[in-house]
C-alpha cells in the first residue's frame, strides 16, 4: 500500500528495527528521517564503489533500487520494481518537508534517483527553467523532470505526458512507472509536483498560483523544438489528479486530453473527511499540528 507500493519490505527491516528501539512514532519529526538517512547513504556507498568497478547495471540497481530496463518487453511487464534508495528517500521525508533534515533527505533522495537513472538508455533529466507568469510569491524557477524517446528530434518530435504528482508522492516516486511505459511508446514524459509540495515554486498562499505555474510549463513545453505541443496530455494522479481536473478547465485549448486518475474533489480535506481519512490505511496522520492550521481543525 502507499507509499511502500514500489518497495520491498525486506528493504525496510532494519530502518524499521531502529525506529522501534529509539521509540520513534511520528514521521513529522527530524527524529523520523534522522533514522533513514545512514541507510541511504549506505547505499549510495555501495552505488559508487559498483560505478567504479564499471558495473552501471548493478550501480543503477542500487541507486534507484529499481530492477527494470527501459527495453519495450520490460517496459510492459514491469515484473519487478524495487525502487529501493528511492524508496528509503520517499518515507524518510514522507508525508512532507516539514524539516531541514527531511529536506536534506528529499535532496539527497533526488541526487540518487538523478544518478540512477542516468545510466538507462532514455535518461531522466532534470531541467530548470523560468516561471515565466510568477506573480504575488511565486519562487522564480521551476524544476521538472523530464524523459525522452531516443528518436526524438526537431524532424519527428513526441508528443508529451506531463505527470502531476500527488500530495506526498514526487516527482522521484511516481516517474518511473509511467515513463518506463510511455518512453518505449515514443512519448516524452515530464513530471513536476503540485503547489504546496517538492520543488514546486507556486506560492501556497495564492489560490491563483497553480493557474500561473501551468502556463509556464505549457509555455516551456511549446518551446522546445523535439516536442509536439499539440499532442500534450495530462495526467494527473491523487491530489494531482484534482489539479488535472482544474487545468482541463483552465487551459483547455492548450491540452489534447487529461486523465484524473484518483482525483479528489468537493469536500477532500474538510474536517469531516479528515477524521474519516485518518482511520483508513493511509500510513501517515492527515491531521497534524504541522498541517491542520492551514486545511482546518
């Protein structure tokens, strides 16, 4: 179940182990990622000593935990993913970057994702480009991931699938999946978090903001040579999937199609809902002192 849907428990067992001899209980603490970073870095150890003994198969494996190739049959079966450093980095700062230390985890879980992922034959990359419409707070950049088809060029451009992440699940967890899938399918895949979470800049205090931060990932997108702006679809997932909902509206001549998958609506985040959430199998608290003052009480 969410958010240990891509890992193996075994993975786990002794971050888990040391959770439990130091008492630790609450995810939104620095004590929480405190426990998981050694872990990850452990294994960015072990990463690189595999890169310097020219195994990339093996290094990518321990960077990502992922055991899966970008090969079309692979792509489709996806038999097996273990997105084991990316994993530990996703539940060290889940369910949000409430602290300096779970950013450190959230960069350090981006750096071995990055690394990983440089090895496969379709890397993944991570542009930065300018909030062209910012306004009233918004931070001036916007960081978005971004893989491409081998063939893609200014002669035979992809068409593109911007992923709108979820709540607590980024740009690091949810890419992989869809691009493994869509890459092999000649499409270009991006992905980029949703206000109020990751490197998101649009300023969460602005009910506007997410207006202004699509219209500058459309705009990037429409000026990239090698991508059909024509053929752009969005995907959005979970509380991604309510932000797909709104830019359906919103910037509709600008958009081929959009799927809200899981998407949330009407009274998501009401108090009522929020008592009701808390007892399903969501693995993490809705209603914390961090978050409660600002989706109510």
């Amino acid at each position: 179940f969410f958010p240990f849907n891509y890992s193996d428990v075994a993975d786990f067992d002794d971050v888990f182990d040391e959770l439990v001899k130091k008492n630790i209980n609450n995810a939104y603490d620095d004590a929480w990622a405190e426990v998981f970073l050694p872990f990850m870095k452990r294994f960015e150890q072990r990463a690189a000593e595999a890169e310097a003994a020219h195994e990339p198969e093996n290094a990518s494996k321990i960077y990502l935990y992922a055991l899966f190739s970008c090969s079309n049959e692979e792509s489709r079966i996806l038999t097996t993913i273990v997105r084991r450093a990316a994993s530990l980095g996703q539940i060290s700062r889940c369910p949000i970057l409430s602290t300096p230390l779970k950013r450190e985890a959230w960069e350090l879980q981006k750096k071995l994702y990055l690394k990983g992922a440089s090895f496969w034959k379709e890397p993944v990359t991570n542009v930065i480009f300018p909030h062209t419409h910012a306004a009233n707070g918004d931070g001036p950049e916007i960081q978005m991931f971004v893989r491409l088809p081998q063939q893609t060029t200014e002669a035979s451009t992809a068409p593109c699938l911007l992923y709108l992440t979820g709540l607590d699940g980024y740009r690091t967890d949810t890419m992989p999946g869809a691009a493994a899938r869509l890459v092999s399918e000649v499409w270009a895949v991006l992905a980029v978090e949703i206000p109020g979470t990751g490197d998101c800049p649009a300023a969460p205090n602005d009910p506007k903001s997410p207006d202004r931060l699509y219209s500058s990932v459309l705009d990037w997108i429409e000026a990239q040579p090698n991508l059909d702006h024509t053929r752009t679809v969005i995907w959005g997932t979970s509380t991604g999937g309510y932000y797909a909902i709104r830019v359906a509206h919103t910037h509709a001549e600008r958009l081929l199609g959009v799927v809200a998958h899981g998407g949330c609506s009407h009274f998501v985040f009401s108090s009522e809902w929020l008592h009701m959430a808390d007892a399903g199998e969501y693995a993490f608290k809705y209603r914390s002192p961090h978050i409660s003052s600002d989706i109510g009480s």
